[in-house]
C-alpha cells in the first residue's frame, strides 16, 4: 500500500471518528442539526440555544483536544524512538510525565485550583533536570534514558508522598492522573493543535537528519549531521508539545510508545512519512480513545488507552516485530 493511500485510510478514519464523536453524548441532536451548528457565523438566538452550547462549546473543543493530543504524542513518539534508538522511547521518557504529575498533585493537595501551569512548569522542570543530568554525564544517548529513568523515578516517589499526606484530595489527584478530556475548552484544544503543529513542522523539517541519526551513533557524523544540536532542537520541540498536551488532560500512556511502531510496519522507517502517519494515527487513536471512555461513563482515557496498548505491545513483543526497528 502507498504512502497516500495509508494517509488517505488515516483521514477517512478521522472523518469518521468525528462524526461519531460530535453526534454521541447525553443531549441527542439530530445529525443534520449538528452539522449545521458548525457553521461559525451562527445568528445570536441560534448560538445562545441548548443544542448550540452542547455542540460549540463541550463535543466540538473535547474532539479537537483529543485528536490534538494523540497528534502531538504520536509525534514525539516517532522522534524519540529515533533519537535515541530505542524502541521503548515514548513522550514520557525525558521524565515529562512523572514532572507534570508531581506539579499537578503538589497544587491539588495544596487545594490551589491552577493545576495546568503547575503540571506544565514541572514537566518543562523535570525536561531541563533530564539535561542536565545528561550533558554532565556526557550527553550521548545512553545518558539520556539513564537520566529520564532517575528523574522519573524521584518525582514518582514524590507523587507517592503527596497522595499518601493528601487525605480527602487524593481521589483528585488519581483521577487527574489518569488523563481525560471531559474538562476540554476552546483554550486547552487550541494551545494543543499548535503544540502538536510546532512539533511536527520542526520534526518534519530535519525528518532526513533523522533518518542518518537512526542508522547508528556514527553514521550521522559521517552524512554531515550535527547529532548533539538535533537532539537538543527536536528533544525539546517534542518535549514542548507533550508537556503542553500532560498539563491540561494529565497523563495518558501507550499512545505515543504503540503508534509509531504500528505505523512503522505500515510505512517503514523513513521519518518523513512515518511523522504524518503517525500524527493521523495518534489523533484517531486518542479520539476513538476518548469515545470508548465517555461511552463506559467517562472513564478517564488513560485506562482505555493501557487497555488497548498494553496487549498489543505485548503481542508485539511475542512475534518480535520489533527486531525490524
């Protein structure tokens, strides 16, 4: 199958997904009803309507928030993996997720309400201790997975510690833990899809310096890449948009770690092509995701997303695709 023809698969099964996801929820809206509620240049009686707010204002910013935070995870995904050669890499590697946990828990236990700039500052905190750490240690990039796994591991041991004082806050922080998009504004999808956005342009732009850097530690060198300053420019590009994606919907695993490796056997290893699969399959994955959580009554998405990646990549595993990394 071409490259098109996958990519064409991709948005068909977005289209799809959208129209499920606009027309499913608690209110029951006609279809032609919704699709007319979408026009932006709605008369006022018509935008103050029950139907109109449903649409405009709760399914509509839930669908682009979702289908922007697969998009911006499926990309990091790819990055990572090819960064660092390692097929396990995903967006919480660098110890995004265990930062942006600590500093949401820390304000929810502290009954401060600005839980997305906390969870966004200790992920770009945790980001630049994953660095520094490294670049002490000699920057290559063993260091920089030692370094995600300690930070990762200390901020986790303080999560621990703050739901263990939390006492009646502690469902707060689990459930904000587990990810979800029912809290979703026009705000939250907007700063998401240019996140995402930033990422992919960046990744897409250096995709064939990926493509040397993947081949090995010194074949990179020898096609006349910079490895140290890629690493730094798409490591934080993508570490940007994932914390960005943490801050406002918490964390929600496997889609960054079991996207790329799906569209990899799909495409191959040629970063330019895997980076705009992966961005539509990370988007249709996580909206899909977060339709089968609102369906068994608002689930948090980071369930249904463990649920469906954690035995495929265990199925992964047993047929040892990923010798063909």
């Amino acid at each position: 199958m071409s490259i098109l023809a996958i990519e064409a698969a991709l948005l068909l099964v977005i289209v799809c997904v959208s129209l499920w996801r606009m027309l499913s929820g608690d209110v029951d809206i006609p279809p032609h009803r919704v699709i007319s509620l979408l026009y932006p240049f709605l008369p006022l009686d018509s935008e103050a309507s029950l139907d109109a707010i449903v649409v405009r204002s709760v399914r509509l910013p839930r669908l682009l928030s979702a289908l922007g935070a697969g998009a911006s995870l499926g990309v990091a995904g790819v990055v990572l993996q090819g960064l660092l050669l390692n097929p396990m890499a995903e967006p919480y590697t660098l110890g995004i997720a265990s930062g942006a946990a600590f500093g949401g828990a820390l304000v929810i236990s502290s009954s401060v309400m600005a839980v997305v700039p906390a969870a966004f500052i200790g992920a770009l905190a945790a980001m630049a201790a994953v660095y520094a750490i490294a670049e002490r240690a000699g920057g290559g990039r063993v260091h920089i997975i030692l370094a995600g796994v300690i930070v990762s591991a200390f901020l986790s041991a303080g999560v621990t510690f703050l739901k263990a004082v939390a006492d009646e806050r502690i469902g707060a922080i689990v459930l904000w833990l587990m990810g979800g998009f029912s809290g979703s504004s026009p705000l939250s999808a907007f700063a998401v899809w240019l996140a995402a956005a930033f990422s992919f342009f960046v990744s897409w732009l250096y995709g064939r310096h990926l493509d040397a850097v993947s081949l090995g530690e010194e074949a990179g060198a020898s096609l006349g890449v910079d490895e140290r300053n890629l690493r730094i420019l798409l490591l934080s590009a993508v570490s940007m948009s994932s914390a960005v994606a943490v801050s406002f919907f918490g964390i929600i695993g496997f889609v960054g770690l079991v996207v790329p490796h799906v569209m990899r056997m799909l495409t191959g290893s040629t970063h330019r092509p895997l980076l705009c699969c992966s961005f539509l399959g990370g988007a249709a994955l996580m909206a899909a995701a977060d339709g089968a959580a609102q369906l068994c009554g608002e689930l948090p998405v980071g369930v249904i997303t463990a649920m469906i990646g954690a035995p495929f990549f265990c199925w992964l595993l047993a047929r040892r695709r990923m010798s063909n990394f």
